[in-house]
C-alpha cells in the first residue's frame, strides 16, 4: 500500500479543525506558532525530545505511522503519554488496522486509517487481543501471561 494520507488539519476530540504543522516547521518557527493553537505532525525518525518543553503549546500531536514495519511511533507515544504526560491528544495517522491495538496500548488517543481500510470492522482491531505479554494501561480484562 503507498497509499499516504497528506493531513494540513485535522479533527480533534471537539470536532474543532487544528491546523497541522510538520515537526521541523514547529521548531524552526516556535515562537510564532506556539501562540496559534496548532497541531504538530511527528515521522518515526522525528526526536519527539526536542518538542517536550513546549507541550502546553501545542494543541495535538500527529504520529504518522505510513510505514507498516516501523516501530518508533509507538515508543513515541509511550514516551508522550506515559512518561512525559502530554495532556493533549494523541493521534495516529495514516493507520493500517493491524496497528491499532498497538497504537491504543502505546497511548494514541485516536486514530486514522487509511482509505483502504474505511469500512471494515476496526473493532476487532482495535479491541482483538484477549492475552497480553506486557503491562499497559489497557489491560484491563486481558488475562496476563508470563
């Protein structure tokens, strides 16, 4: 699937439009931006680090998760949600349904999928796994194995 979503706003949980912004841009231009409530596009190789000091300027962070075989999207929304309490919105764009469980355990608060997946059932997705290997904050009815 090359099928990439290219997002310049996006829905939050209010239904209000956030003008997006890419990561690179955001720091170029911090200080104009971070009076303009918008949000921040973050890739897997973006040092989510750098953006840690400025949380209560940006309005949601967008994961891009395009590539299906990379994993730093979810260590960054560990790092985002757990360790560092980033009190916004935490989406995940560019989704593939197998990357929903992950994404929801790792701290993404919504999500994004792509075309191709529009209509399926992401329930089972999202909500599939009745055992869990690892400790999250989501297993809350999972039976734990060791």
């Amino acid at each position: 699937m090359s099928e990439i979503l290219q997002i310049e706003s996006i829905l939050n949980k209010e239904y209000e439009s956030v003008d997006l912004v890419s990561f690179q841009e955001w720091l170029e231009n911090i200080d104009k931006l971070s009076n303009l409530s918008v949000g921040v596009i973050i890739g897997p190789s973006d040092d989510v680090s750098l953006i840690k000091g400025h949380f209560d300027f940006i309005e949601l962070i967008a994961l891009d998760f395009n590539n299906f075989d990379d994993g730093r999207g979810y260590s960054q929304a560990y790092l985002l949600s757990k360790r560092w309490q980033f009190s916004g919105e935490i989406i995940g764009i560019n989704a593939h349904l197998d990357q929903l469980q992950f994404m929801i355990r790792s701290g993404v608060t919504s999500y994004i999928l792509l075309d191709s997946y529009i209509g399926l059932n992401e329930e089972d997705y999202a909500n599939g796994f009745s055992i869990c290997y690892q400790e999250a904050v989501n297993n809350s009815g999972l039976q734990q194995k060791y």
